[in-house]
C-alpha cells in the first residue's frame, strides 16, 4: 500500500495519533461551508422548480444534504475541530451575488438557468463524493462513523445518477425554439 506524503506537519497534542487537524480543519470547514450554499441553492431551485421534472429530484436531494451537512458538523465536532461560522456567511453571500446572472432573459426564467445549476449542483456532489472518501482514509482511532460514510458515498453515486438523468432531460430546453419567442 502506498504511503501518504509527508509534508512536514506537526501533529496537535492531545488529538488521534497520525491526525494532522491543522489540515482537517480547514478540509472539513469547506466542506462545511459548500453544503451550506448547496442547501441553499437547492432549497430555492426546489421552490422555483417545483413545477418541473427538477421539482421531484430537488426536493429529495434537499433532505439528503440537510443530513449529509450536519453528519459534517457532527464529525468535526467528534474531532475537537471548530467550524467558521464565517466561511458560510461569506459563501452565502457570493451564492446571492451569483443568482443576479440574466442568463438571456431579465424577466422571465430561463431554460438555461435550471441547465447551469443542475450541472453546477451535480458537480458539488462530485467533489462531496471525495470528500466521504477522505474522511475514509482517516486513521482508524479517528472518531468517524465509517458505515455511515460507506452510505454516504453510494447516496452520493446516486445523486450524481439522478442529476445525470435530469440534465439529459433539461439539455434539449435550451436549443428549443418556444412559440411564444417567435
């Protein structure tokens, strides 16, 4: 088995032997902080898209990362690692400026504007896939439900499907000319 690089950390007193929580910390506060614009982003794209084949999906998907975020939270926690509560201010905020994008239109919705986040969504649940995973490689003292994680990364494997399978549905919107645009 190949070892980890070692890059030269110190390991904090008093935590897991072989666990560098100077690193982890900063790994899992983002982490922390891009499920709490996802949630946000999929809560509103849940109302907005109600309506819609995304409606279904959204609304599930939302529950899961209300859960996924605080399972984050609750392992930093068993960690002794203290999340920012400034980082998921700041994303918020850079989430809304975000939102202002026309995406082709001003007063109506876009087809393109459901295309982009879903992509956009289905490529935060690609790096939370990795994220589970690193949190698998912690060392086995490490205070870390790893059935919980296992389950975590086939969730996640099926929502990528699921924004997969809904982006091959969306993706037809955007070069469909609409009656109403003639």
């Amino acid at each position: 088995m190949e070892q980890p690089l070692d890059v030269g950390t110190k390991q904090d007193p008093g935590t897991t032997p072989g666990l560098d929580t100077k690193y982890l910390a900063t790994y899992l506060d983002d982490h922390v902080t891009g499920a709490t614009v996802a949630i946000q982003r999929v809560r509103r794209m849940t109302s907005s898209y109600s309506d819609t084949p995304a409606g279904p999906v959204l609304s599930k998907l939302l529950a899961q990362l209300e859960e996924e975020r605080e399972f984050l939270a609750s392992t930093a926690r068993a960690l002794g690692i203290d999340l920012s509560r400034y980082k998921p201010a700041l994303a918020t905020v850079a989430e809304r400026i975000g939102r202002l994008k026309p995406n082709g239109r001003l007063l109506r919705p876009s087809p393109l504007s459901a295309l982009l986040e879903v992509e956009l969504l289905r490529g935060a649940i690609t790096g939370k896939l990795s994220g589970w995973q690193t949190l698998g490689t912690l060392p086995a003292e490490a205070p870390v439900d790893r059935e919980r994680l296992a389950q975590l990364q086939v969730q996640a494997q099926a929502q990528f499907d699921q924004l997969t399978e809904l982006l091959t549905r969306l993706r037809p919107a955007i070069s469909r000319r609409r009656t109403s645009e003639r």
